[in-house]
C-alpha cells in the first residue's frame, strides 16, 4: 500500500471536489482524478499553431502535405513521454491525414492503429446534448422545462434543461467525491486505482449529487459539472421510455454514420482500443494500466467510446445540421458563459481566421486524454485520443503530449 501526504492526495481524488470549474481559470473538463486542461490552457496550445503555422505563408514554406511527416513525428516524440498511445486524424480541403504511436496497452506489444477506439470521456457530452436539442425540438419540453416538471423531487433544487446543458446549474462537481466514497484508505494512491473499476449504480452518483452543497443557485454563474449530464440521461429516459444507449445508437450514432462508437456497460470496447492508463511519478508508482475502469463511473456525463473517425462524422453531422436543424445548432454553439461553453459544446479562437472560431469538445477521463475541433463550415477538422494521461501535471494545465498534437494538428490546418 502507498500512502501519500494530503498535498498528493489533493492531486487526486480530492481535486474533483476542491477545484472549481470552468471559472477563472476555467477548466474546460473534470472527468478524473485531475481537472481537465483549462480553457487558458487551451487557447494558449491554440496560439502556439497560430505561430507553427505562420511559416506556410512564406514563399520558401514546404508544401501542405510535408504536414503529414510533421504529424507523424509529433506522434512519436510524445510516446517518448508518459504517453502510451495515440490516435489522431486530420482533414482539410488540402490534406487528409492519420497516424498512431504507441501501444493499446502499457507494457503490451500491441501497437496503437489509426482506427482504434479510445474513451470520449466529456466528448459523450455533445452527444447527450444533441438528443436533448431533438426532443426540444420535437416539443417534449423547452429550454425553460424544470427537471421537477419532469422528474418531480429528484433534486432538492429546481434547475432548468437549458441550465444542465449549459453547466449553470449550480450542481456541484461530484465524481471526486463518489470515488472517495468507495475508499476505505483515501491516502491509499493504489486502492483509488482499483475502484474506478468499480460498478456505480445512478443511484449512487445521485446520492452523492445530493448530498453535496450547490455551487451556486440556478443560473447565477457557471461551473462545470458532470452531475448536470447524468440528471440529462434520467429525464430523456422518462420521457423516451428508452435507455439512453439505444437512444445515442438510433438517433445519434446510425444517423451520423458513427460505426464504431459505442455506449458500454462495461470495462473494453468493441475491437482494438486504447486503454486507459496513468502516470503518476513519484506519487504513486509509475504508470498504471487500467484496462479494468468501469464506464458507469462517468455514466452519461462520458461513457462512450469512439474512433477519431466517428468523431469527424459526428462533428460533420451535427455542424451541417443532419442531427438538428441549423436554428437549433446555431442556438447550441452561442455561448452562455465567458464567450465559450453553449450547449454541450464550446468554442475556442480559431488559430488560422482571426475573429472565427473552432467548435467541439475535449475529454479528460481516467488514464486518457481526447478532443475534436471543427470549423463551422465543417472543412477542417481534427481529433486525437491518447492514453497515459499524467497525473503529475498540476490542476488546470495541458499535458506536454497532448499540448504538441493539439497545436500540430491545429497549425497543420491552417
């Protein structure tokens, strides 16, 4: 057993609940042990491929598709790091590219393909957006509908669907303290490792949403909550009489062409994946394999697995309005809050069109990291999942590895 200081530990499940969220720095997702990268960090990686890409403007610049040997490099200097593998892809009018490195699984000879699949984590969160915006759409309920109009009694506070979607809720963060919960030893570094292969129940993520103190009351601010995507799966339910994963297959997944993303009910996926895996140092014991982690641990909020692939062909659908109509998409992509979260997506300063923005979401789960940004138009797009995610990096910031695919693949768009 490996017992850690509370300052260690405060780097790991106790992080979920202390740091606050998509404020000042806003941290674009929580899906694990750590705060996701900020927003700061994000549009600070975005600005570095403002300036990698500012040489193919020259006249002496190489062509675009010396792109693609650049990529591939990136890829595998960061599986030189804590980073166990990686799958990227890339499509622009002038250059369509993938590429991988690395391994499916720590200490396995496997290597990591381009069409693997890899946990969403947060980029489930679009998604559950997107049956929401439909049966808004249908007049199940308008953005103004209460959860009590539809769940009577399920939270002791009323919010709206609009608020949830948007994280104005005032719901507090929660899946620290769930974790914490099934502990015996919170100092106990491998002990947490173990329970996110746990099964936990929506019973239990509502227990602890409960029992926590709210953030705020309902629409006064804005702080990134899991715990709003979850109560989002309970009320589609009850109004759908379907379980939230054919509801994704049916109306999200089939329709957009999605053929290799999936809503699991338990640890893998369907064929060849990355699995999860976490650096963390001197803290705990190196790098952790965690083949084993539970998908209910996140349930609605990013249980989904997917492909960079399926995640083109999603971001395509949704951005060219075959998932929702324009007015609604459009209604989606408008920010609530600081000039970036709408609803279930955010936009981050384009790097190549000054004053235009990118549109997706990243994923911060447990042992990887993941995003997908897209023009509006929907001619560049790019998305990536890694796995060894690196608990050593402080709340709020971006992972060396994930910063240098992020501005390449960025820079390489332009």
């Amino acid at each position: 057993m490996r017992r850690r200081t509370r300052s260690a530990i405060a780097l790991a499940t106790a992080a979920l609940v202390a740091t606050p969220l998509l404020s000042a720095p806003a941290h674009a997702s929580t899906d694990g042990p750590l705060p996701g990268p900020s927003r700061e960090a994000l549009v600070d990686a975005l600005s570095v491929a403002r300036q990698d890409a500012q040489p193919r403007t020259d006249a002496t610049a190489p062509a675009a598709p010396a792109w693609g040997a650049v990529l591939d490099a990136t890829l595998d200097e960061v599986v030189a790091g804590p980073v166990v593998g990686v799958t990227a892809r890339l499509e622009t009018p002038d250059l369509t590219w993938r590429g991988s490195a690395g391994a499916r699984e720590h200490e396995r000879a496997a290597p990591a393909r381009p069409q693997d699949r890899f946990r969403a984590s947060s980029i489930t969160k679009p998604m559950i957006a997107t049956l929401v915006l439909q049966e808004v759409e249908a007049g199940t309920w308008s953005l103004d509908t209460t959860v009590d109009e539809v769940l009577p009694g399920l939270l002791e506070v009323d919010v709206t669907i609009e608020q949830l979607l948007s994280h104005r809720s005032g719901l507090p963060e929660h899946l620290g303290a769930l974790l914490q919960s099934r502990l015996t030893d919170p100092d106990d570094f491998d002990e947490q490792w173990q329970a996110v292969g746990q099964v936990y129940p929506v019973a239990d993520h509502l227990a602890v949403i409960r029992a926590l103190a709210r953030e705020f009351e309902p629409g006064a601010d804005f702080h990134y909550s899991n715990a709003g995507y979850v109560v989002l799966r309970l009320l589609l339910e009850e109004v759908t009489g379907e379980e939230v994963d054919d509801l994704l297959e049916k109306r999200v997944f089939k329709p957009a062409g999605m053929r290799h993303t999936d809503y699991p009910q338990k640890p893998g996926a369907r064929g060849p994946y990355l699995a999860g895996a976490a650096y963390t140092g001197e803290l705990g014991a190196g790098t952790y394999s965690l083949p084993h982690f539970h998908p209910s641990f996140f349930d609605a909020a990013g249980a989904v697995t997917t492909t960079t692939a399926d995640l083109h062909a999603f971001t395509e659908a949704l951005l060219g309005g075959e998932l929702l109509a324009p007015a609604t998409v459009a209604d989606m992509i408008d920010p609530r809050s600081d000039d970036f979260y709408g609803l279930g997506i955010y936009r981050l300063p384009d790097p190549c069109v000054p004053g235009e923005h990118l549109y997706g979401h990243d994923g911060a789960g447990i042992g990887s990291l993941s995003m997908v940004l897209a023009s509006l138009d929907g001619e560049r797009r790019f998305s990536y999942g890694l796995t060894g995610r690196d608990y050593t990096v402080p709340p709020g910031q971006m992972q060396d590895g994930a910063a240098a695919v992020l501005n390449t693949l960025a820079a390489a768009t332009c």
